[in-house]
C-alpha cells in the first residue's frame, strides 16, 4: 500500500526528506503513518526510518544540517540526549524535558515536544470533552505525564491531581505544574481521597501494555458513569482499565490518538498544511490490524 500511495508523488530532485531516528527502529509505524500524509496532501516529500547506533546521534543530528533535511521525528533512547545538540528549544519541549520533533529552519534546529499537546487533542477531538476547568486524575509522573500535564494545563485544567507509584515523583511533578496549573501529587493510596471529584482519569504509565494485558494500574470499582476515562496504552487498542471503565459506564478513549496527533503536528510544523488525521489514523490501523 505505501508502495501504490508514493507513486502518487513520484520522488524527484525536489523531493523533502524527512525521518524518525531511534534505536531500534524496525517496529515504527511513522513512516507510513507519515507518507501517507505526505500522498494524501500531494506534498513532494519522503519520510524514512534511521537506525542511530550508540554515540552516532550528535552526527545524525549534524546530519540534518548537512543535507538539508526537513526535519526529524526523534523516539527512544534519544528524547533526552537529542536536546543538547540543537539550536532551540520550544516551551513544549523543555516542559516535558524531551524532544520528538526537530524543525529545520534553514540550518537552524528547533525542537518541540508534541506527544502531550498530540495527546490533548485527539482527547478533545475523540471525545468532546471540553478541559476547562475540569479535576483530571493522572496515574503515573514519567515522562508521558510530564508531557500531556503540559498539555492539560494549556487547554486550562482545573485541577491535576498526580497518582504515582513513587509518591515522591508525583509531588516533584506538582511542583513544576503550579505556576501553570492547580496540581497535587500524591502516591497511589490518595486516590481514594479525590476520587468522587475527578471527572477524568488517564494512565499515563505502561501499565497493561502488551504482553501484561491482564494488568491495570488503579482498581476501577469507582469509575462511574459521566466520567471519561483515558489510557495512553495503545497496544492492545483496548486495554483491561478501558474494558472495565466501559463496563461501568464511563466514556473512554484509547491511546492511538496520541501517537496519530504528535504525528499531525510534527506534519504541521513541518509543512503548515493541515494534516490529514483520519487518512493517518487509518494508515496506523491497517498495520496494527497486519493487513497493509
Ligand atoms: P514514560 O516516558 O513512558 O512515562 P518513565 O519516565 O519511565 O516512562 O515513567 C514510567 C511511569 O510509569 C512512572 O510513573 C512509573 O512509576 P514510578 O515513578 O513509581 O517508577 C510508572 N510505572 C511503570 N511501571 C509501573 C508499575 N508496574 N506499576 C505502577 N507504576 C508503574
């Protein structure tokens, strides 16, 4: 199928590049997330999966420089180190401490963070919900939480309550929330405290992540009905917390929507054309599903 849609756009001199740099690569599904958005808008681009070997990521980086690339996707382990070797850093990425997207500005590098805002919209588009204002419960205080804690607070959260294995993680990451957003952080035994005042909880940990789909990270006897319940957990597409939330009546949004986002956005940075989410969203689905 990628082969039929980069026929549409046949690479030329002018052709863009673009790409993911990570270790390993071989399981991402960017670039045909990506090339399908670059088929479907008709934008003269290629986007290309690079495997970075150890201690090779400061030469990749130079790399985008030196051949005038587009920009770059940036996944594991690179978030972190990549931040050094840029020009700038965009508030989305320093909030979350990490970097997924590098923008090339004509031999300047900028890089952004667009998981948390990724994740923030597709919750807003996939589920209605307005954010203003609302009492979130977020389970975990990695760095997927630091990301869409951003996010939240942007779309003016009301409250952030942060439930943390490692209570301590929890109230570090309160912290660095309140000059943006009321948060409080707490280990996991004060759930049962705010629970019946939160109307939206959201897993930001990788609890039940395949292969462990038996597992949740809360026990979900009080989710209730008018309550939205969130997983970033994207494979399986519906987790165990998410089946039980359903059970019980609450509204529930799955995980998938966070990587199709932080894919629109880079797309958008990169090229200031809308990006075509639903096409994007199928083509991730066809792969999962094993039948592109
Ligand atoms: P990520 O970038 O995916 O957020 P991370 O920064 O390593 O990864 O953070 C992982 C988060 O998941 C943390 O909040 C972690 O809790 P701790 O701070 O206590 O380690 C949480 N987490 C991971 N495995 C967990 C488990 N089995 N039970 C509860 N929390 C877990």
């Amino acid at each position: 199928m990628g082969d039929m849609e980069q026929g549409k756009v046949p690479v030329n001199s002018e052709t863009k590049v673009y790409g993911v740099y990570g270790d390993p690569i071989k399981q991402s599904k960017s670039p045909l997330m990506l090339n399908r958005a670059f088929a479907e808008t008709g934008i003269n681009a290629v986007y290309a999966a690079f495997h970075i070997l150890p201690g090779r990521l400061e030469a990749a980086v130079a790399g985008i420089r030196g051949m005038g690339f587009g920009g770059v996707n940036v996944t594991i382990p690179y978030k972190v180190e990549v931040m050094q070797y840029l020009d700038e850093i965009d508030e989305s990425a320093r909030f979350a401490g990490a970097v997924n997207t590098i923008v090339n500005r004509e031999g300047v590098l900028t890089g952004y963070n667009t998981d948390g805002i990724g994740y923030v919209r597709s919750l807003k588009e996939e589920t209605g919900v307005q954010l203003q204002g609302k009492r979130i419960l977020m389970i975990g205080a990695g760095g997927a939480a630091r990301g869409v804690a951003y996010g939240l607070a942007k779309e003016g959260a009301g409250t952030i309550y942060i439930a943390n294995r490692t209570a301590d993680k929890a109230s570090e990451l309160a912290a660095i929330l309140k000059p943006i957003c009321e948060a409080q952080g707490m280990g996991m035994e004060g759930i049962v405290h705010i629970k019946d005042k939160v109307d939206l909880v959201m897993n930001t940990t990788s609890v039940g992540m395949h292969p462990n789909v038996d597992q949740m990270p809360v026990e979900p006897d009080w989710f209730r009905p008018g309550m939205i319940v969130s997983d970033l957990v994207y494979n399986p597409l519906e987790t165990k917390l998410l089946r039980e939330a359903k059970q019980r009546g609450a509204q529930t949004h799955g995980g998938l929507g966070m990587f199709v986002y932080q894919g629109a956005y880079a797309f958008e940075y990169w090229t200031g054309a809308a990006a075509p989410v639903e096409a994007m969203r199928d083509a991730v689905l066809r792969s999962l599903r094993g039948n592109n």
